[in-house]
C-alpha cells in the first residue's frame, strides 16, 4: 500500500502538471474545437430556422442530410486515412510525398463526390423513400436534396485540403475559412428561408442554396490562400498527380479499411435512422433535435481527438514511440473527465434550447428523455472518439479500426436496436438507449487495443522506401 499509493499520485501529478502536453494539444485543439463549436452552434441555428418551419421540414432536411452524411464520412475516411501518412512524413518533412497522398485522396474524393451527386440529381425520392414513407416529406426532402446536392463536389475538395493541413499542424488557414463560410451560410438561410432583402421566402430549398452558395466560396478561398501562402501542400499539379501505381498500393493498403470502416459505420447509422423515422414523424424529428443540441458537446472532443493524431502521427514518424504512446494515454484519461463534465453541462442546457422549437409538445418531450440518455453516455462515446481518431488511425492500425467501428456496430447496435423498435415496439428514448450497447463493446476493446501497443505502425518508413 505504501508503494502504490504515491505510484498512482504522482502518475496524477505528472498528468496534470505535464505543460508540454497540454500546450502542444492546445496549439492545435483549440482552433479545431472552435471550428466545430461555431459549425455546430450555427447548424443548430439553422436547425431552429427550419424548425420555425414545422415537422414535416425537420423531417426532410435531416433525411436529405443522411446521403451527405454517407459522402461525409466516405471522404473523410480517405482524407483522415490520407493524413495518417501526411501527419507522419510529416514527422520527417517529407514534403513531395505529402503532396502525392494529398494527391491521391483527391482523386478519390472526387469519384465519390461525382457518386453521390448523381443520386441526389436523379433518385433522390427513391433513396429517400428507405428511410420514410411519409409522401410531405419525400418530397419537400427531394426538392431539398436536388440543390444541396451541387455542393457535394465542393465539400470534397475543401475537406480533403482541410484534413491534410491539419495533419501536418497547418489548423489556423482551413478554421479561419470554415468559420467565415459558416457565418456566411447562416445569413444566407436566414435571408433565403424567410425572403429577407426584397427576395423571396424559399423556405426549405432557401437552406440548400444558402448551403450551396458557401461551399462553392470556402472551396475557392481555401485553395487560393494555400497556394498564395505557399503551405507544404500546396504542390503543382503534375506534382499532386506524380504518384504510381507501387505508391498508390502502399497508400490504399492502409487507407481501404478506413475508407470501408467509414462506409459500414455510416451505413449503420443510417440504418439507425432508417429505424428512427418508421417509428414516426415526431419521432424521428425529436431525434433530429436531440442529435443537433448534442453535436455542441462533441466540438471539444473533435478538437482532441484530432490533436492527438496530429502529435501522435509527429511522433511516430519521427520514431519517438514512447512519446506517442504517452500522449496518447493522456488524451485518453482527459477525454473521459470531459465527457463527465460537458454532458452535465449540456443536460443543464437542454431545456432552454428546447424551447426555441416550434415543434410538436410530443416531439419536446421524445427530446427531452432521448437527452438525458444521451448525456449520460457522453463520456464512453468521446473516449471511444479519442481512441478511433487520436489514437488508432494516427498509428495506422486501420485493420483493428475497421472491426471496432465498422463491424461491431452491425454485430451489436443495429440488431439490437432494430430488436427493441420492430418486436419489443420500446419508445423511441428506450429504442436510442440500445445503440449504446454498442459503445460499451467498443470501449472495452478499444482499451485493450491500446495498452497492448500494437496499434504502433511507422506508415513514413513504407512510403519512403519506395522513392
């Protein structure tokens, strides 16, 4: 007892007194929390500007949202599997081989951008119509959608751009754009939606062309001050396309499961809500609302997250693995105090944002439970970002990463949760507390993944050996 108690106090003490740590992480934190904190609060903004609109608005907008959501998550899995590699050459200032990966994730992004684009010009009623059968809101979603739509091709560059500025500690440039575009899109929805200025009240498609017109802009002057800042990135074209097929092997090899992780883990949670909206409007509007209050409280995680990949993926590219695995640990433990304490918050803020809603009374209190359950698992949900984003895609351990997000969530939540709503027909608060079974079997893998340090992969060395 005498040995382990100063053991665990000063391991305590060492946590919270380690200034490099924390200045390091908050050098790269801060602007992407920010960035997330002002995207989440203005789409909650926008959210409530729909919501003034009833129902059956909330309902189309989020169903619309659910084929970005797919490409959302598609290109991020190749720009977040792309700066694994940039982050750790990075490490070595390998800025020719950055330009390659940036390169080849473009491409990649743009193939699916051009994928999804198709679907919401030609079939949105038809892919819309999986997740409800509601005709008002197919149809207010489908005209939604065939706007919105345009800017996928947009979102696909500047996000890849993005991820790989971040990536090698460049988070001030793509925050600076993203905030001024989101600015821009909230005044924009709010003159198109309502018909501000002398134009028109669009209502509904208002919001996509708001949308549209911003994605179109943050995509110009994101490239633009990259290349007239001339950031590592920001190579020719012949230099962003000088990669080959050896490369693009060493690349994809372990950029594919990242890229299929993404595609299950959003078709998961696309069933999810496939689940939510049979089991009604309201329903499925609640869940909407309860989904936009709770992203306010992921924005700091996301900064985390994602800081920890930039340090961890610097460090092992530089072959300081102790470090790596030291600072990944430390995210880790601040993540869960976090989540404790920001669920509490939001809980306690929840009720005021509520009342903004003009939405059903039945639709309020659907939200109001789904919130207390939502909250209370906070901080297992932003450990487990921690560990999926921090910490296993910065080592490159994309295979395990692709089993704890890709495949539990289709071995444990969606049966789980399609079980509660179809035969035991549980509330749509029980019907959400069962996906959190998934979160639990993550965690507990995830932990073990990372004490066992075998989530540790130098992806620098294998590109570097091939030129």
């Amino acid at each position: 007892m005498s040995i382990t108690i100063p053991s665990a106090t000063r391991r305590i003490a060492i946590f919270f007194n380690d200034r490099q740590y924390y200045s390091r992480l908050l050098r790269f934190a801060l602007p992407i929390a920010l960035q997330q904190l002002i995207f989440s609060g203005l789409n909650l903004v926008a959210s409530v500007m729909v919501g003034q609109l009833g129902d059956t608005a909330v309902a189309a907008v989020g169903l619309a949202g659910q084929i970005f959501f797919l490409l959302n998550l598609l290109v991020f899995g190749i720009g977040s599997g792309a700066a694994m590699f940039t982050a750790q050459l990075w490490g070595r200032r390998d800025i020719p081989n950055i330009r390659r990966v940036l390169g080849l994730s473009l491409t990649l992004s743009m193939i699916g951008a051009v994928f999804f684009l198709v679907i919401a010009e030609f079939f949105p009623a038809a892919v819309l119509s999986i997740y409800s059968r509601d005709p008002a809101v197919i149809a207010l979603g489908s005209s939604y959608l065939r706007i919105f739509g345009f800017s996928f091709l947009f979102f696909s560059v500047t996000a890849t751009f993005s991820l790989v500025l971040r990536s090698i500690g460049e988070v001030r440039l793509p925050v600076s754009v993203t905030i001024g575009t989101l600015l821009l899109n909230i005044f924009l929805s709010y003159v198109f939606i309502f018909g501000k200025l002398g134009l028109p009240a669009l209502g509904v498609n208002g919001a996509a062309y708001a949308i549209l017109i911003s994605r179109s802009l943050e995509c110009f002057a994101l490239i633009t001050l990259t290349y007239y800042l001339k950031l590592p990135p920001a190579g020719k074209l012949r230099e962003l396309l000088s990669y080959d097929m050896a490369f693009a092997r060493i690349v994809l090899r372990p950029v594919l499961p990242v890229a299929i992780n993404e595609i299950l883990w959003s078709l998961g949670i696309t069933a999810y809500q496939v689940i939510y909206a049979r089991t009604g409007t309201e329903q499925l509007a609640a869940m909407n609302i309860s989904i936009a209050i709770v992203d306010l409280a992921v924005v700091a995680f996301i900064g985390l997250g994602n800081a920890t990949s930039i340090l961890v993926g610097n460090f092992i590219g530089s072959r300081d693995e102790t470090q790596a695995q030291v600072y990944a640990g430390r995210s880790l433990a601040l993540s869960g105090i976090g989540g404790m304490v920001i669920g509490v918050l939001i809980f306690l803020l929840s009720p005021f944002i509520l009342s903004l809603y003009k939405v059903s009374p039945e639709t309020i209190g659907y939200a109001q439970k789904i919130l207390v359950i939502s909250c209370s698992f906070l901080w297992l949900r932003m450990m487990n970002l921690v560990i999926f984003i921090g910490i296993l895609r910065a080592g490159g351990d994309t295979r395990f990463g692709l089993v704890l997000d890709g495949f539990i969530i289709w071995l444990v939540g969606v049966p789980l949760t399609a079980f509660g709503a179809f035969v035991l027909h549980l509330p749509i608060y029980l019907v959400y507390l069962l996906t959190m079974s998934e979160e639990l079997v993550k965690w507990s893998l995830g932990i073990w993944r990372y004490f066992s340090k075998k989530w540790i992969h130098n992806l620098a060395e294998t590109v570097s050996e091939i030129n």
